[in-house]
C-alpha cells in the first residue's frame, strides 16, 4: 500500500478494541501483526508513515508498540485516542498475564514449560525478522538513499549486537549524525522541489 491512508478508525471505541485485538495477538512482541493490521488490513496507516512512526516509538522510552498505539491514537482523536489505543495494549494483556501467573505459578519450573517459552520467543524473533524485511521496501522513498540507511543498519546491529554498546551510546552515537544526515537530505531536497 504506497497509496496514501484511506482509512481512519470510526471512533475511539474503535481504536481501543483494535489495539485491544493486537495487543491479544502477539507473544513476545507484536511489530508483526501491528504492521500487517495497521498498514495492510485496516490501511490507518501507509507503509511509510508505519515506518516513519515506529522509528519515533523505538527511540521513545518505554515499550515500542505502546509508544506507537500512543502516536497512531493521537493522529485521529487527539488525547483521548492516544488514551484509548493506549488502554488497548494494555487492559486486556494485563489481565491475561494476571490470570496466567495465577494459574501456572505452580508450573513455571517445568522443562516443558520453559520449552514451550523458548519456541515462543523463536517464533516472535523470526517474526520481527520478517517484518523487518517487508518493511525495507519502504527505504526506496527514504530521502538519505538505500546506501546510507543500509550503512546505519549494519552499524547498528555490530555496535548493539556484536560490541553490545549500550542503546543510549548508540542512538547518540550513530542516531544523532542519522538524524543531522536525514535533516540535511531533506533540506536539499525540499530546495529543490522549490525552483
């Protein structure tokens, strides 16, 4: 979907219930299923304003997707958006995480359990992995240029993954020159879209 967003929630309660059903879907992370509901099924968002809005949630504190029902609620309804996609993520997961240390508190020390919890957490990373890829198509329009953003992506992973710097070393390290680097882009750009 390169289109522009066609789509908007019909109300507040509408919004609520659908990060409500997303917050539901996932186990570990829910980038996936956030991305192919938002942009692909429900069409709120386009596959660039997915991806220019998640970059803002993950250097946001807190939870990613939170931060994100927080960007995407204050779009179409302002606070009161914000606080209902907001109360989505979380009244619901909250109750069923209740619910679940209650009832397996006496299990989590099972090699079985603890087995299952690894699949799951092998899956949620396969997830965000794909989804990491179907959202590369979205750098074609990305005004700093595919070499650039693949440079920062590979600097990234070896700083956080490899050397493992801390992430507030990183983002100030190699954030800051992205963000003066996007700014500059963009300045030039936008000039010569004027003459």
């Amino acid at each position: 979907m390169n289109k522009a967003a066609a789509q908007r929630p019909a109300s507040v309660r509408a919004l609520f219930w659908a990060f409500s059903w997303l917050a539901l879907q996932g186990f570990g992370g829910v980038l996936a299923v956030v991305q192919r509901e938002l942009v692909d099924k429900k069409q709120w968002l386009t596959q660039e304003e997915f991806v220019e809005d998640w970059a803002v949630a993950q250097i946001m504190p807190g939870a990613n997707v939170v931060n994100l029902s927080l960007i995407v609620g204050d779009r179409y309804f302002g606070w009161r958006g914000a606080l209902a996609a907001l109360s989505g993520m979380l009244a619901l997961p909250l109750a069923v995480v209740l619910v679940l240390t209650i009832s397996l508190s006496g299990v989590a020390d099972l090699p079985v359990v603890q087995g299952a919890l690894r699949g799951m957490g092998a899956v949620s990373a396969g997830l965000i992995a794909g989804t990491g890829f179907k959202l590369m198509a979205a750098l074609r329009k990305n005004a700093m240029g595919k070499p650039v953003c693949a440079a920062l992506a590979l600097l990234t992973f070896v700083a956080i993954g490899v050397l493992r710097i801390p992430l507030v070393w990183v983002l100030l390290g190699l954030g800051a020159p992205g963000m003066a680097w996007a700014y500059y882009c963009l300045l030039a750009q936008h000039k010569g879209t004027r003459t």
